[in-house]
C-alpha cells in the first residue's frame, strides 16, 4: 500500500504495486494483510478515481477482493462512487467485470444504493 500511495496515480511503481497485492489476495492470508493495513481504503479509491488502464484495473481488483462477499458492510461508501465513476469512462472488460462484482456485493450489503 505505501508504494501506491507514495507512487502517485501516473507511476509505474504503483501499477506493479497493485498488480502484486491482487495476486496476493488470491490466497486468504494475503486478503487479511490487504484487509487489515489501515490505509488501504484511500489508496485504492484514489487509485481508482485517479490511475488509468492496467493500474485501474488492479486497484478494483483489489477492491473486489478486499470488500466482496462478507466484507462489504465494511466498504466505504467513496469505494462504491470511486467504481461506478471508473465503470462509466475508460475501463477494461476486465476491470468492468470486477467492477460489476464488488457493486453487487455492496448493493446486496446494503452499502450502495440504487438512484
């Protein structure tokens, strides 16, 4: 997360960064390391409200991981606004998929709401 947020959105550090954290929430001990570290929730809006591409398409990545399933009565309500925001201009199919998961997921916690 510290080489995310010290980074910026246009670094490439901050891209491999979040590329290496989705592949380490794919096993459970990592996904409670991402969980647990307390700046994760605004690095990764920021990344996604402000990166492009691949980068943007990690960060949700992440943010599916972290907040899907029974962690999404804990998302902040910016990581619902920051995905939508992503999901409406220039994103991947990938990252629209992602997207579209942890979406359902906050809508299902109640932590999104339809307007």
């Amino acid at each position: 997360m510290e080489a995310v947020a010290a980074s910026g959105p246009s670094g490439a550090t901050a891209e491999r960064a979040l590329a290496a954290l989705e592949l380490l929430c794919m096993v459970s001990d990592g996904a409670a390391e991402v969980r647990s570290h307390p700046a994760t929730a605004p690095t990764l809006v920021g990344a996604v409200e402000k990166m492009t591409g691949k980068g943007r398409e990690y960060a949700i990545g992440v943010m599916a991981a972290k907040y899907g399933g029974a962690e999404a009565g804990s998302a902040p309500t910016e990581a619902g606004r920051a995905v939508v925001a992503a999901m409406q201009g220039d994103c991947s199919a990938r990252a629209r998929r992602k997207g579209a998961q942890l979406l359902r997921a906050l809508y299902e916690s109640g932590r999104l709401v339809e307007r």
